[in-house]
C-alpha cells in the first residue's frame, strides 16, 4: 500500500489508537452534492459508472467539499449483476430495474461466469485512476452488494416492500436459490479481490436487505455467503466492513463473519453493541441519516450522543446508520463531518487504545 497521508480511517478499522474518531458517509458521492448534479445532468448514472474520469470526479469530490476521512468508489452493487448479463436501467426517481429477472433455472442457468478484469474493467481502471487523482490523501474504500442483497433485486427485478418474488424462491427452491447467491460469491470475492489490486485501500460489503429475513434465513441465505466472500478475498492487510440493516439478533455471529468491522444502521445502541462485539471488530456508524434535516444544534446534539454511546479509545469509524438522503443541505452534511473531527477528540487520549467501557 503506498503511504496515506490520512490513514486515520484504516488505523481505526484495525482498532489502532487515534487522535480522534473517522468519519465518511454512505452514499457520499451523490445527488445532494450540487456539483454531482452539475456532472449528473451531462451524463446518465450508468454512463458516470462507466466513464473512469467521472467517477472519478465524484468519487474526491465529498473529500475535497465535505472533508470525509475516506473517499467511497463512484459505482453500484448492481454492476455485478448487469455483468452476468441482466439488463439494467436506473430510472429517474423509481430506482434501479431489472428487464429480465431471473425467476426459473432457465434464467439462472443463462447468467454468465464473470471475470472482473474484462467484464468490470471499467470500475477497476476508475479504482486506480482515482488512487492516483487522491495523491495518497485519504484511503479507498472498494465494495460490492452482498449476494443475498444482489439477489433481492435479480429476483424482484427492482425495489421491493414484502420481497414476495424471492422469499417463494427461496422456500420454493431453496437448491435454485443457493446455486445462484453462490456465484455471486464467487463474483464477489474476484470482484473485491481485483478491486485491491487496483488500488482499493479496504472493502466494504452492503448487506441491505439481511434484516428482511428471519434470523436462520439470514444465516443460510445471507451470512453463509458473505463468510465465503471474505474467506475468498486476496488480500494483504486491507480491511473488510460488513455494513448490515435490521440484524439485532446476528450481531455475534456477524462479527465472527472473519470482517475487521461491523457497521451499524441507527436503530441500535452503538455502547450495546460494543460490549457485545467490540473486542472481536471495530465498528461503524450509526447516525440516524434523517438527523441531516435538523439544524446545526441539533446534528450537534445527536453527534455527540453517538459519540458517547460508543464511548472512550479506538475502534470506532463514524458514519450515517444508511445512505445520505438526496435533499440533505450539503452544508449540514459539512458540519457533520466537522463535528466529529472536534467533538471526537475528547474520546481518544494517549494511552486508551486499550478498549474502556
Ligand atoms: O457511497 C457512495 O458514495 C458510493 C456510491 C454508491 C451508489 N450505490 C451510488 C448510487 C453505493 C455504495 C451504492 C450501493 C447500493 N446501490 C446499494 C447498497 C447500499 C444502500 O444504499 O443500501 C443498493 C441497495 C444499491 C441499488 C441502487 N442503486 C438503488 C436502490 C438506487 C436508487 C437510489 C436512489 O437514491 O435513487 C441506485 C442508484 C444509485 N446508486 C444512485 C447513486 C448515487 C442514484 C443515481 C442517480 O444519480 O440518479
């Protein structure tokens, strides 16, 4: 790994000491940005994935504008499954579509075994140009969709509410299910593997929808799968993030998932989770992403009670429990990010490393 001047965010994925808490944001690169919307307005979202200078733009853009401890890679966790040969259309205010869901063998069977070199090389050519266009100022971070969450969206062919289509696939033909999240392990693992030798400095996998199944669903349809992926990863010290929505009940067995870190959506308790978890996985969050609408005293207030909850020393990367909302004030998310880097310093003195609770 060539030298970061700002590791800070890698030092605490490794629960090393720091002088104060990281901080970056899901879906820091996007729409509330107005100098995303100026690129945005020129070229469709597909096109910005595929374009490695685009992506790259956007990819510094929150670091330079927001000032996050880690840029996030400009793509999709749907890139994978466009690549296995579904065709993709990310419509204006709907979301993502799926023309050909995969429902039967037959559409399984017809999915194509990737290799990320050919078939993604765009996003790893937009890794290593942004790796160059960061100059070694803040660290990358590469990710990809879980395969259970991958699956959600081939299935239903597009956003869901009940995830009726792929809940019967998977008590109707459990075997179907399991061949396909296992190619998408598969894909995974290459896909994050390749992304590291571009240059990604850690890899995050986004387990969405994990927290729509019942606690064993989750742990043969979802767990099972990211375990593989992780095993799989080459890798030499990068870390791994496994960001899950809705798992109260899986904490423990998601921190035994061989991931450096665990991030969390807002509904739980960071302290909680740290006494659970803490010594095995440093963690990351959990900003309820609506706090974003509230004014500065409020986004004070709510910062500083994240940032106690977790409470004193290492292991902790601050960030929103979800994606940063289209219509947030980019002044906000600013103070945020400013927020922490002062308010967090009272939580790290030297010699704390050693986790208190
Ligand atoms: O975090 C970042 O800044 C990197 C970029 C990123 C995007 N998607 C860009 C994007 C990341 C990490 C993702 C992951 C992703 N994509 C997930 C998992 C994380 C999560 O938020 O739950 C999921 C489920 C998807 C699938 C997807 N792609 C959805 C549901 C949508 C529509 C969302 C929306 O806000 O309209 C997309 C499109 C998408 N991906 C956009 C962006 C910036 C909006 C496209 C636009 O500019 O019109």
């Amino acid at each position: 790994m060539n030298k970061l001047q700002n590791d800070i965010f890698i030092r605490a994925c490794k629960r090393q000491s720091v002088e104060r808490t990281p901080v970056w944001m899901m879906r820091q690169a996007g729409r509330y940005l107005p100098e995303y919307r100026a690129i945005r307005k020129k070229a469709d979202f597909l096109t910005m994935c595929k374009t490695p200078e685009l992506a790259a733009e956007v990819t510094i853009q929150p670091v330079e504008i927001i000032g996050v401890d880690a840029a996030i890679i400009f793509s999709d966790i749907l890139v994978i499954p466009e690549a296995m040969g579904m065709r993709l259309e990310i419509r204006e205010g709907e979301g993502p579509v799926f023309h050909n869901p995969v429902r039967n063998e037959d559409d399984a069977r017809r999915l194509k075994t990737i290799d990320p070199g050919r078939d993604l090389k765009f996003v790893l050519d937009a890794v290593a140009l942004t790796k160059r266009e960061l100059k070694g100022n803040v660290p990358l971070i590469g990710f990809c969709g879980s395969p259970w969450t991958l699956l959600t969206y081939m299935v239903e062919g597009r956003g869901s509410k009940n995830f009726s289509r792929v809940k019967s696939l998977l008590y109707n033909n459990p075997a179907l299910a399991h061949s396909i999240l296992d190619k998408l392990a598969d894909a995974d693992a290459d896909y994050l593997s390749a992304k590291i030798e571009a240059g990604a400095d850690a890899v995050q996998i986004f387990d969405t929808w994990g927290g729509v199944l019942s606690q064993n669903d989750f742990e043969e349809f979802s767990l099972r799968y990211i375990e593989k992926i992780i095993s799989q990863i080459r890798r030499k010290d990068q870390p791994v993030i496994v960001f899950a929505k809705g798992v109260h009940y899986n904490l423990e067995r998601l921190a035994g998932a061989g991931a450096d870190v665990v991030g969390l959506d807002w509904t739980m308790d960071l302290g909680e989770v740290r006494k659970k978890i803490g010594s095995k996985v440093a963690l990351q969050g959990n900003l309820d992403p609506t706090v974003l609408y509230a004014n500065q005293d409020k986004i004070r207030e709510e910062t500083r009670k994240v940032l106690s909850s977790f409470g004193e020393g290492g292991g902790h990367i601050f960030n929103l429990g979800h994606g940063i909302l289209p219509d947030v004030d980019p002044e906000n998310a600013k103070a945020l990010v400013q927020l922490v880097k002062e308010e967090s310093k009272a939580f790290h003195h030297r010699g704390t490393e050693t986790q208190r609770f």
